[in-house]
C-alpha cells in the first residue's frame, strides 16, 4: 500500500497541515514537532505525490518544448540547450513532436489542460490564431525560429545575414550560376534565406532564376530529388546553396551519383552547422546557426516569465535575434 500524507499525521500525532509545512519547510512548527514529523516520514518510507502537490500550488514546474521533429541534428542542439536551461532551474521538461506537414493538434489539447507551466514552441506548424489562443489563456510562451509576434518574446537566428555571407562567399569564389534548394515554402527561415541570396546576387549584377530553385522540404531524401532537378537543367549552376545540411548532404550524394566530383565539378553548400557537416566528404560549407544558444535562452526567459507571473509582475516580451557565422570547408571550392 502507497504510504499517504494522513498515514504520516496518524504516526506522528499531528495535523495534516502541520505535515504539510514540515515537508515545505515551512515557519511556525516547533522544532521537536518537526523532528517526529521527519523521522515518521524515513520510517514509513513516505514520497510526496509531485504532481498533486503541484496543482495544489498551481504549477507543475514542467516546461513544455514542441519541435518539428526529434531525429534533426540541428533541433536536437536546440533540445539540449532547452533542457540545460530548465534542468538548472528545477524543472522537467516535455517534449512533443509536431512534423511540419501534420496537421495534427493532439499536442494542443495536452498544453491546455494546464499540464505544463510554460512552453517554448520552435519552428512549429502551429497557427498565428493558435499561438494567440495559448498566449491569451496565459501560457508562458516563448518562440524559437519562428514569425514574431509583438506581444509574445522570440529568438531567432540571423538567417538573412547568414544566407548574405554565403552567397558573398560563393561569388567570391568565381560562382556566378547558382542554385538554390528550398526547404518548406511556408517557414519564416526559409524565406529569410532566398531573400539573403538573391539580393546579394542582385547586387553583383546577377539573378537567380525561377528554374534554379528546387524545392525540397527540410528532410533527408528530398534534397536529392531537387538536385536531380537542377543538375537536368541545360545549363547545371556552377554551385548549390541548400537551404540545410540535411538537404545538402543529399545535393551532394546526387551529384556523385551522376559522376560529378564536388566541389571540382560543382560546389554545394548548406546552412545549420550540424555536427555530421565536419565529418563528411568533402566537409561541409556551411553557416552556423547558435541552435544551442537559442534553445538556452528560449528556456530561461520563459522560466523568467513563470517567475515573474508568480510574484505578480509582467515582463515585456524580448525578440532576440543571434548572429550567424559563415564556416568554410571543401564543399564549396575554397583552397
């Protein structure tokens, strides 16, 4: 049988409030009193039901985290540096996935229901109208990667500055036909990064024509298909900016299925920075997104925002946004 608070008060003589303040170490028990209450509770071998105690208080000390996917290197550093934050502070954490091509809202269902204190969403499908709904019932939310809203904090990476010096790197290098493989048409990063390409293209007297996107959708396997796509193309781009490594990798496969040789027939390129980008051959340019970071200070800010709640103050919503960093290796032709 599970050994309960009224099991606890019956041994020790006392009420279930005085067992009560004992276990939150609470003033105004005297200390004899405590000393019983504490050696019952060795004896008895009794555990505090967290989560009851949590809705007693109203928290849960959980907070929620809802990425794409869980099998993407670059949301897995996001993850990790989620739950340092939340580790370091005292909570757990829950993770649900939420593919971007689900439309599933089963997870919706879980965070209303008062489950978790707060919630950190990072690139997800999820609808402005959804986010509002969540933020209006007075979750604690904070969005990675993800469109701003006003009133609701942000951290997202430099994804236009980080496409700029990628497409700065590869006219540099002599590229003047390039190619880029899209990830998912309807993401804020996506669109950040054909915006940084084709304006510095615009700036050198160059365009990036309509044929030379292909459009793949952020997984592994479909930077495959759109690189068989550009490489029929009459005219192969001299080099390939993908939207990720994932896609990248893929590019980089299609070509040597072809029997083409990168970078000294064709350049590929990529953007995230995952830890496989070393490791491949040839090794991987690409730009560094500060996944971890964002992930860390995603958490800790909506960490801050429960505090805050508590003691009855209101923080104004923070929209940071963290620099990217171009990372040269052989894919690109580079000496």
């Amino acid at each position: 049988m599970t050994t309960t608070i009224f099991d606890v008060a019956r041994r020790a003589g006392v009420s279930i409030g005085t067992v009560s303040r004992v276990l939150n170490n609470r003033d105004r028990v005297h200390p004899d009193t405590r000393e019983r209450v504490l050696q019952v509770v060795a004896e008895l071998g009794y555990q505090r039901n967290a989560l009851a105690r949590g809705l007693a208080l109203q928290e849960t000390r959980i907070l929620g985290l809802l990425i794409p996917m869980v099998n993407d290197p670059f949301f897995f550093e996001i993850v990790r540096g989620v739950e340092d934050a939340t580790t370091s502070r005292g909570y757990s954490l829950l993770i649900a996935s939420q593919p971007r091509a689900s439309a599933d809202r089963a997870y919706l269902d879980v965070f209303q229901r008062g489950y978790i204190d707060g919630l950190v969403l990072v690139a997800a499908n999820v609808q402005a109208a959804e986010i509002h709904e969540l933020n209006d019932r007075g979750m604690a939310m904070v969005l990675v990667e993800q469109d701003a809203h006003v009133d609701i904090p942000s951290f997202v990476s430099d994804n236009y500055g980080g496409a700029r010096l990628m497409a700065a790197h590869l006219i540099g290098l002599g590229h003047r036909r390039i190619g880029y493989i899209a990830g998912t048409d309807t993401t804020a990063d996506n669109a950040e990064r054909l915006r940084g390409l084709r304006d510095v293209l615009a700036e050198h007297g160059l365009i990036l024509p309509h044929d030379h996107i292909a459009h793949g959708n952020y997984l592994r396997g479909s930077g495959h298909a759109a690189m068989q796509q550009l490489l029929d193309l009459p005219e192969r781009p001299q080099a390939v900016f993908a939207a990720n490594d994932q896609m990248a990798l893929d590019a980089i496969q299609a070509a040597r299925d072809r029997g083409l040789r990168v970078p000294e027939d064709i350049a590929v390129v990529g953007f995230d920075d995952i830890s496989l980008a070393n490791y491949v051959s040839p090794p991987l340019t690409t730009v560094a997104q500060p996944a971890y970071d964002m992930g860390y200070h995603a958490a800790a800010f909506a960490l801050d925002i429960i505090s805050a709640a508590r003691e009855g103050r209101t923080l104004k919503p923070q929209h940071m946004k963290l620099s990217t960093r171009l990372v040269v290796r052989r894919s690109c032709g580079a000496p």
